[in-house]
C-alpha cells in the first residue's frame, strides 16, 4: 500500500489518535476507514459530479467543466489561507 502524508487539523489528529488507541488501531487505519464509509454515504452526490463532468467533457464545454470544478473555490480558499491549527 502506498503511503502518503495528508494534512488536517491537529485536534483532528489528536481525536483520531486517541480513538485509534482505544481501538487498538492506527490513526491512518481509523481514517481511512473514516474515507470510505464517507464515500459510501456521498456516493449519490459524488456520481452526480463525476456524470457532469462527463458530459461537459463530452461536450467540449470547458465553461461547465471549470464551473463545476471551481464551485466551491472561494470555502476552500478560506480554509487554505487560514492558520494551522496547533
């Protein structure tokens, strides 16, 4: 399995190594666990995503395709000029 490092918050890390103790696992195994059951409960939403961009590709509609990929740009460009939490 290949390994690579993922940000996110410290009081994030902290639960999910905490949990992970009480679990007798790791917090990389808890969170990974974590992605998939989220995949599962968002799998409607995420097919709907994938479906447009399909189309929009298929289309050549570059418009549709960045609307779609920039549509949640200005919350996430909050979150990445926002401090580290520590």
């Amino acid at each position: 399995m290949s390994s690579q490092p993922v940000r996110v918050p410290e009081d994030v890390y902290q639960a999910a190594r905490q949990i992970a103790g009480l679990l007798g696992t790791t917090p990389g195994t808890l969170l990974q666990v974590a992605f998939h059951e989220y995949v599962v409960q968002h799998r409607d939403e995420i097919n709907n995503a994938f479906d447009h961009a399909k189309k929009y590709l298929a289309s050549q509609d570059t418009e549709g395709l960045f609307g779609l990929a920039s549509r949640n740009v200005s919350e996430r460009a909050k979150r990445a000029a926002q401090p580290p939490v520590r």
